[in-house]
C-alpha cells in the first residue's frame, strides 16, 4: 500500500468543487499539493483556504506549453509528483439538434464552438497535462497513480453529446496508458484509473437546470448528491491501494439510468 505522507499530487482543476476536495483530503493525510487552474485569484483564495503545503500555478490546459511548465514547476518545488488528477472540465450542454415542438423542424444546433471548447479542455487538456506529468514521473523514477475524472455521463447523457464523448474518452484511458506502461515494465511504478462521478454537489452540478437537478435526484437511490469528500476519499483509496490500475471506478449513489430498477 502506498502512503500518502510526503507524497505529492497535482490537481488541475484545483479550484473546483472536486478538485479542491481532494487537496483538502491531500493535506488532511500529510501529501504536499500543487493545483492549477485557470484563474490566479480563484487560486490564491484555496490557497489561503487549505494552507498547508499548498502551491498554486496558472495553468489553461488547453495550452501545451502552460501543462510543460506545471510540470517542472511541480519538480521545481516538491522534487516528485506521485498523483496526477487532471479534474479541469466544463460542459456545454444542448441537444446535437433541436426540433421544433409543434413543426417539427430543427430550430436549434449544438454550436460547433461548443463541441470544440469542451473537447478542448476535457479531452485534449487531460492529454496534456497527463503526457507531460508522465514524463517527469518516469524521468525522475517516481512511483504514483493518474486519476482521471470520467463521469457517469460517460454512459450517454441527452444533451452531452460533446461531454460523454471526452467522458467515455477517460474511460478508456486508463486501459491504455497502463498498458503502454506495463510495456515498458514500469506498469507497478505509475498506474493509471479513472474515478466516475454521478452527479456531485459541487459548483458544476449546482449550475444545472434546478428542473432536470430535480429529475435527476429521483433515480439516485441515496435520495442526495454526492459529497465531492466521498469522491476525494475514493481517489485516496485507489491511490493506496496498489493492486488498481487500468479501470475505472464509479461512485453515483446507486444511480438508476433510464429505469427506477
Ligand atoms: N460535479 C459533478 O457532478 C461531476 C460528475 C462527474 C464528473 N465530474 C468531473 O469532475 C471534474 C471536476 O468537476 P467539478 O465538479 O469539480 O467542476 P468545477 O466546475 O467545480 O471545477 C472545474 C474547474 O476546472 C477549471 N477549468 C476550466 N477550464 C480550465 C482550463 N482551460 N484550464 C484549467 N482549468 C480549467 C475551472 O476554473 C474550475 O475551477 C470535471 O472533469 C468534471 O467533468 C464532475
């Protein structure tokens, strides 16, 4: 089993509602952290938050250079990364087309920018991000886990046709990259899996619709949102646990699709 005492994460994402839980849960158990996130006073204000051994970089991940410089910061400053969590991630919701009601007729498209911009940051950005800290983890022989954020919109969610595509993308991940490191006998050294959320109370799923928010709660059998802590607490696990590699790990309260059961 992996400790995490001493070990260090790197969390993009960081000022999110999950992002931010895990740092906290980090620290709580003697990790060092550094997040990364777009907005720099977003970040100070976590940092002021957790204390602790908090460093925050500007990072957007859709910027190949900016994820290359994350990555020596990292190095920089704590000498290891031991966690990778890639959580930067937005969605972009609307139906591929939209007909009309009464007519019949298309009245509405998913904007191409749409589709682009979250393909972007949840798709392109975690290969960035996870290619770069890869690097630096096998240059400087450092034993750890990258964890990604898939979701249970990863199973197709009306409407996410741009979110369940990069979501199912992070299912697949972990299958490949631990077996792209199993190639090269380092698949004990870094593993790699994936943690899929239903829906969290966080800042993203507050931001919903309060209609469909309602619809949604009626199939999870727990009756509540998840704790973005529970999810947090269940990245530490994986990260001990060094027997998890190459899957991924849903957690959404018994969520029931398309079926009370
Ligand atoms: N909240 C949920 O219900 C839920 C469920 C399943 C999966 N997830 C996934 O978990 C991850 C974290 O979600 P969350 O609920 O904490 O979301 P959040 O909206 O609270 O946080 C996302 C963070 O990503 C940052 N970000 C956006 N674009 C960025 C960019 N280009 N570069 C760097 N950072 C950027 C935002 O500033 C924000 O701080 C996401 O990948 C999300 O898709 C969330």
């Amino acid at each position: 089993m992996l400790a995490i005492k001493g070990a260090v994460a790197v969390i993009t994402g960081g000022s999110g509602g999950i992002g931010m839980a895990l740092a906290r849960y980090w620290l709580d158990h003697g990790g060092r952290v550094v997040l990364a996130d777009i907005s720099e006073e977003a970040l100070l204000k976590v940092q002021a938050v957790l204390g602790g051994e908090t460093a925050v970089f500007m990072c957007d991940v859709t910027k190949e250079g900016d994820n290359s410089r994350l990555a020596d910061f990292v190095i920089e400053k704590f000498g290891q990364i031991n966690l990778v969590a890639p959580f930067a991630g937005i969605f972009r919701d609307c139906l591929l087309v939209s007909p009309d009601r009464e007519t019949g007729r298309v009245v509405r498209k998913m904007a191409l920018e749409d589709f682009k911009k979250v393909i972007d940051i949840n798709l392109t950005g975690v290969f960035l991000t996870v290619r770069e800290c890869l690097e630096r983890m096998i240059n400087n022989k450092n034993k750890g886990l990258i964890c990604l954020a898939s979701s249970t919109g990863s199973l197709g969610t009306a409407g996410q046709i741009n979110y369940s595509a990069t979501k199912a993308a992070m299912s697949v991940f972990p299958k490949v990259i631990a077996a792209e490191l199993f190639r090269r006998g380092l698949g004990g050294q870094i593993r790699c899996v994936a943690v899929a959320p239903g829906y969290c109370d966080t800042p993203m799923a507050r931001s919903m619709n309060p209609k469909a928010f309602e619809k949604i709660l009626e199939n999870v059998p727990i009756g509540r949102l998840i704790g973005a802590d529970e999810v947090a607490s269940l990245v530490g696990e994986l990260y001990r646990n060094e027997a998890l590699t190459g899957d991924v790990y849903f957690i959404h309260g018994g969520l029931r699709l398309g079926s009370k059961g």
